[in-house]
C-alpha cells in the first residue's frame, strides 16, 4: 500500500542524524506540501496549511509569545510541523511539549550546528524527491487501468486491480447504489459497500459527461487513505467511467445497426433467405419461428425531450413482458416488438399487447401510448405484411377511439372498412342514408333513429318495443313513419345495412355530415 509524503517520511528522508521528534508524535501523518524558513517573528506570522516551518529557538523566543500560545497558532494554520533549531544552552520547553502532544502538532529539533539553510535544503530535497516518486506512482497507476481498458478489461479488473494498490475491500456499484462487483467476493465487508456513512468508507463517482455510471467504493476501515490511494480511486473511477462510456457506445452502434437491419426487414427490402439468416445469425434473433408484428406508438403530440424519456420506459417495459424471445428496437415516435405467440387465436396476440399495456400505465405518467398488433406469419419475409398491419391497428384505433387504444388488426372488423374512407365520402353515405330522419327527428323532437336502430339491433318489433319501453303498436307506427320517410328499409336488406352503417358511422364517429352543432 501507498503512502503521501508526510511528517514522518520527512524525518525518515533528512539526513541529518541529529533530528528528533520530541512531542506532537500522533500528528506524523499530517501532510508536507512545502518547507518554509522562518527566521523572524514576522516570518512565523506567515505561514501556510501544510508548511513544514524551519525556525529557531530564538525566533520564537522573539514573538513574545506563551509557547503554548505560539504552538496553537501554527496548528489553527495547519501547519504540517515544526523544526526547531535549539542553541546550546536552550532546552525543550515543557510548556511546547505539553502543547504540542495535546494538539497532535509535531516538532523536530536540531543541534545548534545545524545550519536553517542546511535544514531547508535537506526538507526541500526530500520533497522533491516524494514529488518525483508521486509522478512515477501517478504514472504507474495510470498505465496500469490503460492496459487494462485497452485490453477490454471492465470493471472486474479494474476493482482487481485497485484492490491489489489499495490492499482493502473494493466494488463497484450502479446509480441505485447496487454492487456490480466486489473484490474479494468474499470479503468479509462486503455487506457495508450500500452503506454510505460506515467508518473506512471511501467512493468515487464514476461519471463521463452527464452520464452516470455508479460509483467505485474502498472499503478500509481502520485505515486512513491518504493522497495517493485517493488519487488511485479518482484514475480507477476514470478507467471504469471510460469503459462504461466505451461500452454504452458499441452496444448503442449494434442497436443502431439491429433497428436498420430490423427495418429492412419489415419494410420488405430484405426478403433473401439468406441475407435473412445472416442478419438473424448475427444478433441471436430466432427468426424461424412464427411472430406477429407488434408497434407501441406514442400518441401525438408529446415534446421530444418527453419523449425520449418515454420511448426509453417503453422499451424497457417491453422487454420486462414480451418475455425473452420478443425482439424490440425503437423507431421514431414508436417501440417495435416481434413477438411470438404460440397460435393464430388474434385473442393470444392480444392478452400480449394488454400484458404490455398494464405495464406502461404503471409506469408512464406523462403520455398515452397506442399499441396494435399484425397477423401471426409463419416466415420472417412475411413480416412485412404483420407489419402494416399493426400500422392500420394503430391508425385504425386511434380513428375510431381516440388515443390510449389496443387494436389487434384482425379483431377491427368495419372499422377497418370505414377508416380506409375519406371523411368526406363518409359525412355524404351518412346524408343520404338517414340525414331525411334525422331532420324530422330534429324538427319535430322525435326519435325515429333511435327507433330504426333498435329494429336493426333486434330484428324484432316486440323485442325493439321491449327494450325501448313503448307500446308495440306505438313502435310499428314509428317503424311505418320512418318508411314513409326513407322509402322501403325493413324489407330491403341492401336498404337495412345501409342505414345500419350510417347510424354507426353517425354515432361513433366525428364526421361532419351535419350542420346541426348539437349532433
């Protein structure tokens, strides 16, 4: 394990025989970042977190000032400790000692022979030394996950590795603070990595641009980290942020790559068998059994920042139900799916597309999502025709009913008809076929088309009466006025599926083939 360069490895590294740690011994481990000569009182006002201060008994003598006093001065500066010439006859103040013991300040002595300049040149030297040693350690740490990121190594080896540096128990966790990996699996800690204010515990966030990767922990209790194994922590955090960042960005390219190969194929361009079981072959796709097309579309309008956020949770609960052998991509506004139901039964096909869609409205807040499902295909070049089917269900549904819909193509039944009808075309079959009834119904505060459609529903005038709560004569003679009105219905079948649908058409749908702003 590494050390920062601090007060003990300075008077391990002075050569001077004579130096002696006479009190403040349990701050040995505070850091040196620099020596500062002190030789006047004024110099001894002007020191600096991290100073190793070279100063003479005499000099402190100057300041007029308590040892103590002068003691509690350098350590509210931080001062990492205090070298002290003494002169011949001076002895160590009790007073000094007792101070700096209490506040853990450490103070060094020397002979009066020993020359400041000497006692400077030796510190400084020292720390040169420790600087040149941290930029060979810096070095060595950053090849060392250089390698290991270069040779497609992850976060396994790069915890390995910093476990190996650090000596103590290491993992890398995710965003929601669960553990990828743990090094030693088996260490005995292991249980405190969730846990943010255990003693010993260290962490990292593992971060490239806005993305968040998780953090790398060091588990040492009992142990103080000092500079350079936090420095390690910070490149091990780096060398995992890179891989992550690295792999995000091969798995986004195979995505991207996957959706166009997916797209060729619905969209027909790759119909070749055998350019088919190439593209299956190299993404793992089980395209010889039979699948349905199955598109989860975001019903407009939705802001594009909402919506990425919500093709992501679709995707995500897409994967979560379609079960493992579904293949999903995204595309646009919409999140695509092969599924693959065990039958043609469309009531398979759409127990599927329900199971999706009570997982968005658990998930999804902020926007609706209208899902349809093809026909079931026994062969992937046929996939193209589930595919514009599922298109028309989901146009088709959100036509008749609005958003939030879940069409299975081959359950549409007229709806699927009408749709392919302009509007307008619609509004005319509607005029012609009962706009004279509802005219009279209008003017004259009747309800001929109630009535017309009761018949048609039933097919019986006692049963229509029954159900509209009026007299069966009462409903023979509206039956009678309606004919009067609209010619020959009830005997006409061509007359009877006419009217039926435009009765539909005016209900269910908003065609505009009336004036009336009531209807």
């Amino acid at each position: 394990m590494w050390r920062s360069f601090d007060v003990r490895a300075v008077v391990r590294a002075i050569p001077l025989d004579d130096a002696r740690v006479v009190a403040g011994a349990d701050g040995l481990n505070r850091p040196v970042t620099r020596a500062r000569l002190a030789a006047t009182p004024e110099h001894l006002r002007r020191v600096a977190a991290g100073d190793l201060v070279v100063t003479t008994a005499a000099a402190v003598a100057a300041t007029a000032e308590p040892w103590e006093q002068v003691v509690a001065r350098l350590d509210a500066a931080q001062v990492a400790a205090l070298a002290l010439r003494l002169d011949d006859t001076a002895t160590v103040p009790a007073s000094l000692v007792d101070a700096a013991d209490r506040l853990g300040l450490p103070v060094i002595t020397f002979p009066a022979d020993a020359a400041l300049a000497d006692v400077t040149s030796a510190i400084l030297d020292a720390l040169l030394d420790a600087q040149r040693q941290r930029l060979e350690r810096m070095l060595e740490v950053h090849q060392r996950f250089g390698r290991i990121v270069l040779a497609g190594g992850g976060p396994a080896e790069i915890a390995a590795a910093l476990h190996d540096l650090l000596g103590c128990t290491v993992a890398v966790v995710d965003p929601d603070g669960d553990p990828i990996v743990v090094v030693p699996s088996d260490a005995p800690d292991a249980a405190l990595v969730r846990d943010e204010h255990g003693a010993g515990r260290v962490s990292h966030p593992i971060r490239a641009g806005d993305q968040d990767y998780g953090a790398i922990v060091a588990l040492c209790a009992g142990r103080d980290l000092r500079e350079d194994a936090t420095m390690a922590l910070e490149r091990a955090a780096m060398a995992v942020a890179m891989r992550q960042a690295q792999a995000a960005a091969v798995a986004e390219a195979e995505e991207r790559f996957a959706a166009i190969s997916l797209e060729e194929l619905i969209s027909g361009h790759a119909t070749g068998v055998v350019e088919i079981a190439e593209r299956a072959a190299s993404f793992g796709w089980d395209l010889g059994r039979p699948r349905a097309v199955l598109l989860a579309s975001v019903d407009p309008p939705t802001e594009p920042r909402v919506l990425a956020a919500a093709l992501a949770t679709i995707a995500a609960a897409a994967r979560a139900t379609l079960g493992r052998d579904a293949i999903v991509w995204r595309r646009s506004a919409t999140i695509a799916a092969l599924v693959a139901p065990e039958g043609d039964d469309p009531g398979e096909r759409r127990r599927i597309a329900e199971g999706l869609r009570h997982e968005l409205d658990e998930r999804l807040r902020t926007v609706t999502v209208s899902i349809g499902v093809g026909r079931r295909v026994a062969d992937a070049s046929e996939l193209a025709d589930s595919f514009v089917e599922a298109s028309r269900a989901v146009d088709v549904g959100r036509w008749a009913k609005g958003r939030h819909v879940t069409e299975v193509f081959d359950e549409l039944g007229l709806e699927r008809l009408l749709s392919s009808v302009p509007q307008e075309e619609l509004a005319d079959f509607v005029r012609h076929a009962i706009g004279a009834l509802h005219d009279h119904d209008r003017d004259h505060g009747a309800e001929l088309v109630d009535t017309l459609a009761m018949w048609l529903e039933t097919r019986n005038m006692a049963e229509a009466a029954r159900r509209m709560h009026v007299h069966y004569n009462t409903l023979k003679n509206r039956l009678e006025r309606v004919e009067a009105i609209l010619g020959p219905v009830l005997d006409d079948p061509a007359r009877a599926l006419e009217c039926e649908v435009a009765i539909h058409v005016a209900r269910h749908y908003d065609v505009p083939w009336s004036d009336d702003p009531t209807v």
